[in-house]
C-alpha cells in the first residue's frame, strides 16, 4: 500500500487496540499520519506522544490550526472540545498500529530477525545480510546511520534512528516487502523498545550481542532500568524462537532464564552450543574453526547438522571473531549453507567507522566509534597488533550523552593510553561537525578532559574537528599509526584525512573551514 492515498480511519482503527471514539470519528478520511504537530498539514491525524523532553499533547491546539481532521491522545488528557479524538491507553503503541496498517501489514509478509545489545549489533547485522545475500535469499536489512534501509536489490536509503519511529520503519518494511524481500534483519536498540517503536513486531529469530553497564545511563538512568528496557526484546520474539547469544556473557545468561525461547551458546568451552576453536587473531582479522557438535533448529522446521567449518574473517578484533559466529549461527538457523557463510565472511568488509583499518600515504589510519570502556579495549588491542613507529590518537568527545558519561570515557581512555604508548593525544568537541542533539557541553568537555588531567596523560584540546584532525596529521609521518575515535562527532574525520593526503594541511584552511 503505497504512502499518497488518504484511508478512512475506520479501516485504521482495525489495527487498535482500546480505542474511545464518538462514532462518527471513524468515518473521517485521513490524508497522513503525523506524531509532530509542526509537520500537520490539513487533512492529517496527528498522534500525541509523550516523549523524553517534550508532551506532544502540549501541542494539540498548534495541530488544531494547522488542519489536523483528527488527533490520537491518551486517556486522561484535556482534549480540545468539539475536536474529533480518538483515545487510547497508550498513543506510542497506538502509532505503531496505527503505521502497521497505513502500509498494509508488511511485517506479516516478510521473516524478521531482530539483533539487539550493548553494541556489536551493526557488525552483526552486516556479516548476516552478507551470508543470506550469499545464501540467494531475498533480504533487507534496517539498522545504524551506516546502514539504514537496503533493500534486496542492495539499494540503499537513509534512515533517521537506527531503529526508526513506527512510520519510518512500516515504510522501511513495506519498500522491502514490495521489493521481494523474504527475510528483513534489524537493529533494535533498548530506547526502540521503551518507546514502543517495534510494538507489534514479531521475531523469528534473536541476536543479543552483549551487555555493557554504563550504555545509555544518560536515557535510562540506572543500569537496573537499561537491563529492564533490554529485556523487553524477549516480548518481540515468537514463542520457541532460536535466541543466539554469547555463552560468555553472565547477564544474557540470567535474561534468558525462564523465557520461552530456543537459547543457542556461540562461545569457548564445552557448555557452548556453537564453539569458537583454534582463534588466530591479527590485526588483519581472524581464522578460526566454527564447532557446531550437537544438531541446531532451522526457523522454517529442519536440524542444522553437526559440522566443524573454518571461517577467516575480515574483519580484526576479538568482538568481530565472537560477532562473526553469532551471525554465522543465525545464517545457518535461517537455512544459509555452510559453504555461503564461509564464502560470505571471507569477503565482508567491516562496516563504515567500525574498526575500518587501511593505509595511506605510508601510515595506517584506524577509525573506530569506540567510546564505552569495553569497546575500546577491542580497539587498542587491534592497536597493540599493529605494527607502528609512532601512534598518534583523535577523541571525540560525546555530546548529548551526560557528563558521567565522558568522565567513563576519559578515564577508561587515560588507561589505555597508560598501556600503550601515545606520541600525540587530540581531544575534541567537534563543534563544527554535529547538530544541537551531539553537541558537546562545557560539562562532558571538562568531565572527559579532567580525567586525562587526573591520569596525568597529556594532551590536548580542539574545539573543532578539522583542527584536531589537522594538528594530529601534522605530526603523523610514515610508520606511523593515526587512530580516530569517537561517535558523531568523529564521522567526518576520516574523510578530512583523505581529502588533506598528498599535501600538508594548510593550517588557514583547516582553521576557516
């Protein structure tokens, strides 16, 4: 069902669930769908949403004006009078239905497997739909801005969220189901599920790739609330559904206790159900023998049979290894051949900013989002293997994400850097390069500054992006080794390095940019 042509809200309101409507209501033609009431045009229902900063239905009398024909609210909210409500018990999950029919169910018509955890899950993401594009299968995928929506055809769209607001990601799910898509993988990240953006959905299958303390404590508060918005991933997945998950992990373990789910093990030992053998990890990425000693279930009915298969990835780093052979499983729950995810994962490139090593200009470049303590120590690890004269470090700071955040971050960086030797130490805030929402704080800029400050490691500070990747470039000479890391504020600065090789940075340049 394409996006132009208006619906009644009768054919809508089938979807809902505890809806309260003079009767009249339904009979009303609805032009769009709106969960912003600056974006209203005449003729569109616009749903309220209590969101994290804001109360949508603080906004109904802006919606009024700009020609709303109807609004979504909940129970218990001061509605406009003589203004055609529908009220519901919770409007977040409403909106998911209410997008579900807009676009005429396009889950029911696709197979879905959902990838959730700490982080990982876009390293995951990318080696499955690899496998399955290997294996013939018609496949999408919907996940991190480096992603977003590819459909079968490898065609790809930008998305806003890794996992997207209901309307987005019904659209996304429509486009892939109207392409052919058989199986469509995706991100589901722990605010996804607290706002109730997968509401409705139903996975065959589920990835969970680990957990880390400290994720999301600027959204979620507590870690007690995160593992609780986490577990909510388990609501999603259909009953008896193949749950792949790292046997190391003790928190997925207990998440896992009691749920109505098929646990498979990828890990070391002899408890795992799919075992990582004889690992030989370089920098370069990893060989290793995939065990699979007792049979596993296929989502569509069938037994994937006992095998020993020798993998090399790509792709370096200890996470990649254990990310491979969660994707690997899944590929072959999925009815993936042995000798596709072989081939597949031989050949798979990692994605954009996520341990992406290449050389220019006679020095390696390292470019990595790392910012949590446990990803950064998969990354210097990769550092520790390879070889460098000197190496030369960019961090971007974390805007938007909380002081206590970035204090973390710089101290578990101070660490580090303790360990491994660095010849220059560029901090930034990126002021240049994010928008309002990645901004940097004089709060997080101090928090993460102080903590070097405290270590005793010394460094400096750039406010702008193009300066701290200018001044670090400056100083890199042949041999050398010149890491970036850091979320938003980080994603040009590779591409500042590429477009200043072969010339020295013109310091005027870089400052006026």
């Amino acid at each position: 069902m394409t996006d132009g042509s208006p619906r009644t809200l009768a054919h809508l309101l089938r979807r809902v669930t505890a809806w309260r409507a003079p009767a009249a209501v339904a009979s009303l033609r609805i032009r769009r769908i709106v969960d912003d009431a600056r974006e209203v045009q005449p003729g569109d229902l616009f749903v309220a949403l209590r969101g994290h900063r804001a109360d949508g239905h603080d906004f109904a009398d802006e919606a009024i004006r700009r020609g709303a024909a109807a609004m979504v609210v909940e129970r218990g909210r001061v509605d406009p009078d003589d203004f055609p409500a529908i009220q519901v018990p919770d409007t977040r999950r409403a909106l998911a239905q209410l997008a579900a029919a807009w676009y005429g169910e396009p889950a029911r018509r696709l197979q879905l497997v959902g990838i959730t955890g700490s982080f990982g899950k876009t390293g995951t993401l990318s080696m499955l739909h690899a496998i399955l594009v290997r294996a013939g299968l018609r496949a999408g995928i919907i996940g991190s801005d480096f992603i977003g929506l590819r459909l079968p055809d490898r065609h790809r769209e930008p998305l806003s969220l890794t996992t997207p607001d209901p309307l987005e990601l019904h659209r996304a799910l429509a486009r892939i189901a109207e392409e052919g898509g058989e199986i469509c993988s995706m991100e589901v990240t722990s605010q996804g599920l607290v706002q109730n953006r997968v509401h409705g959905l139903e996975f065959a299958l589920g990835i969970f790739t680990c957990i880390a303390p400290l994720e999301h404590r600027d959204y979620h508060g507590t870690f007690r609330r995160y593992i609780q918005a986490k577990s909510r991933f388990f609501d999603h997945l259909v009953p008896g559904a193949a749950f792949i998950f790292p046997a190391g992990d003790r928190v997925i373990r207990t998440l896992v206790e009691g749920r109505d789910v098929t646990p498979i093990r990828c890990g070391i030992g002899r408890s795992a159900d799919v075992r990582m053998l004889r690992r030989d990890m370089r920098p370069e990425g990893t060989r290793m023998l995939l065990e699979i000693p007792r049979p596993l279930p296929k989502v569509n009915g069938g037994r994937v049979a006992p095998l020993c298969l020798p993998l090399e990835v790509r792709i370096p780093g200890r996470f990649n290894a254990k990310n491979a052979a969660l994707a690997a499983t899944a590929a072959l729950c999925l009815g993936a051949s042995p000798a596709a995810v072989h081939d597949a994962l031989a050949t798979v490139r990692p994605p954009p900013r996520r341990l992406q090593l290449e050389r220019i200009a006679g020095f390696h470049l390292l470019d990595d989002t790392a910012t949590h303590p446990e990803s950064l120590g998969a990354l210097f690890e990769i550092i520790a293997g390879i070889e460098h004269r000197r190496l030369h470090l960019v961090a971007a700071i974390r805007g938007g994400r909380g002081a206590e955040f970035n204090r973390r971050f710089g101290e578990a960086l101070a660490i580090w850097t303790r360990r491994q030797p660095v010849h220059d130490l560029v901090a930034t805030s990126s002021s240049e390069a994010v928008d309002e929402a990645d901004r940097v704080r004089p709060a997080e800029r101090d928090a993460f500054l102080g903590e070097l400050r405290r270590a005793g490691i010394p460094h400096l500070h750039r406010d702008r992006l193009a300066d701290a990747v200018g001044l670090a470039l400056d100083r890199t000479r042949p041999g050398d080794l010149l890491v970036l890391i850091g979320a938003q504020g980080m994603h040009e600065g590779a591409a500042l390095v590429r477009g200043w090789v072969g010339q020295p940075p013109d310091r005027d340049r870089v400052r006026s940019q």
